[in-house]
C-alpha cells in the first residue's frame, strides 16, 4: 500500500478490460489463512515449506492511507505451514505469530519481506529490519537513510532490494554499507527479479516497469496503464509470466511474457503483496482489510 494515497483514487479512473484475453493460467483456491490484522506481504520459504506474512496491525482509525505508516509499535510477523496440494475442496487454518514487536525490539508497520542468507528481511516505515529464521541471533536494524516511505523487499539471490514509494527509488542493501541506489517510476511499490532481471510496479503511474539494478538505466515502462488502479504486488511466474496484484482494481491479474496480453486471473478485495510458490505452483494473495491471505493452486492450461 502507498503511503498518502486516498480512497477516492478509485474513483479517478475507469478501466477498461475488454481486450483482455483467455487466460492461459487458472487459479484455485485450496486454503484460507486466518489470525492475521491487516496482512501486507506473503513471502515463502520453499525448502522448508513455511510462507511469513508481515501484519501492519495499525491501531489508527480513519481515511487515507497514512494510519498504515506510523510508528504505532503495533506490527508483527506470522508463518504457516504450506498447505499440501492438490486439495479436493479448499481448507481453513490459522497462522502463528512468530515475532511481534516488543518494548526490547520496537516495530511498526511492516510491509515487503524477502529471505536471504538465512534472514527474514522486513521493509518497516523508513529501515530495514532482519530476524534469523532459525531463531539463533536477535533481530537486526539495517537503517536507511532519507527513507520515506520502505514499501517491498526482493533479492536477486546475492544483495537485498527495497522500495521507496515516498521517495519513487530503490535501494540495493548493504547491512554495514553505504546503499546504492536504483532509478525507480515515483510510487514504486512492488519489485521482484526474475531471470537475471529486476520489475517492478507503480501504484501511482499504474504501469509495471523492468529496471535496472546496476543503477543506471531508467525505469522502462511496459504501457499497461489501461488495465491497472493502483498495481501493488508483481511476482514471476516459472514461464515468464507477470503475476500483478491491482489493490484498488480488487483483482489480481497475470501480463503475458511479451508484456502484450493482460488477463485477469482472480478478483478479491484489496489484494496486497503477493506471493509465489513456484515449486508447488501455489500463489498467496494477503487480503489487506479482511485480515486473510487466501492460497491458490495455479495451473498453466
């Protein structure tokens, strides 16, 4: 979710579908996971078959979007066990509360998460916070200077990756370094790599974008802004098709590996961050203001 964004943006634009096409991919709902306060951002630890969820859980009533962004020491993080597919009719679980923010270890509203090195890395407000995922060293702070609003994580498997939307800018991690940064559209949200390459989304623009994580390219917009609100999450799927959550569009949606053909998939309240199991083909889609993340079994027809 972006920081100062407003309800009545969904009322700013009509967007049309009808070119979209059948779709080449379906989704299933196998599993419904429960116990979470305004979950934001699935990530999945495949080897281990564990997905964590990061709860903004905001104690602040009212309109707009910027309760989602104080520093309220209210959020937490929550795992569940992946569901063991193919289900014959979809089932209900809750999940855990593996850390929660303490008088010790104070934090707020988590959002983007990504795992690398042994570590759960966890976009809150304006720094970056790492747990162990085997629980043996307390948790680390990796501040982030000048951050406005620290929305979504992704790794290429050797740095960690994080988006700005306050501040339209991305930031390759380093725990006990300077950061580089990475030229991002203004309201980056998403971002994910793929195949050596680094997308992401823009809530603001509502366009899906490949950028540069060297740095020095400008962000190259796919032209899709017809069949977006506010894009949220982006993921890829194993074939090389886009998976893009549209938070105010209230659909999740796949974009054809040519970036030419967009199809909605699901629609649902509020999606928010996405994630991907590509090992078990499963999607989870964290349902912002209904407090669940819904688990599909995806198919490529």
């Amino acid at each position: 979710m972006l920081k100062n964004a407003l309800p009545w943006l969904s009322l700013c634009f009509s967007v049309s579908l009808t070119s979209v096409a059948t779709a080449e991919w379906t989704a299933k709902k196998v599993s419904q996971i429960g116990g979470l306060h305004i979950p934001e951002c699935v990530v999945v630890d495949e080897p281990e078959a564990k997905a964590y969820v990061s709860n903004v859980a905001a104690s602040v009533e009212g309109e707009g979007y910027d309760r989602f962004w104080a520093h309220d020491g209210n959020g937490f993080i929550s795992r569940f066990l992946l569901p063991v597919a193919p289900l014959s009719s979809p089932t209900a679980s809750e999940a855990e509360v593996w850390k929660k923010s303490s008088d010790s270890f104070r934090f707020s509203g988590p959002k983007g998460m990504c795992i690398l090195g042994g570590w759960l890395w966890v976009a809150d407000i304006d720094r970056v916070l790492r747990f162990a995922l085997n629980g043996n060293q307390p948790p680390q702070v990796i501040a982030v200077p000048g951050a406005k609003a620290l929305n979504d994580m992704a790794t290429d498997g050797k740095n960690a990756y994080v988006s700005d939307s306050g501040a339209g800018k991305c930031y390759r991690l380093h725990p006990r370094g300077k950061h580089d940064e990475i030229l991002a559209p203004a309201g980056i949200n998403g971002i994910t790599f793929f195949d050596g390459k680094m997308y992401g989304a823009s809530w603001s623009l509502r366009d899906i974008y490949q950028l540069d994580p060297n740095g020095k390219q400008p962000p190259q917009a796919f032209g899709l802004t017809d069949y977006f609100k506010t894009p949220d999450g982006i993921e890829v799927l194993r074939d090389g098709t886009f998976v893009v959550s549209d938070s105010e569009g209230n659909q999740v949606v796949t974009v054809s590996s040519d970036r030419r053909t967009v199809t909605k998939l699901l629609s649902c309240s509020a999606p928010a961050d996405i994630g991907i199991d590509r090992r078990r083909s499963l999607l989870f889609v964290p349902r912002f203001f209904d407090g669940k993340v819904n688990v599909y079994q995806l198919k490529n027809n």
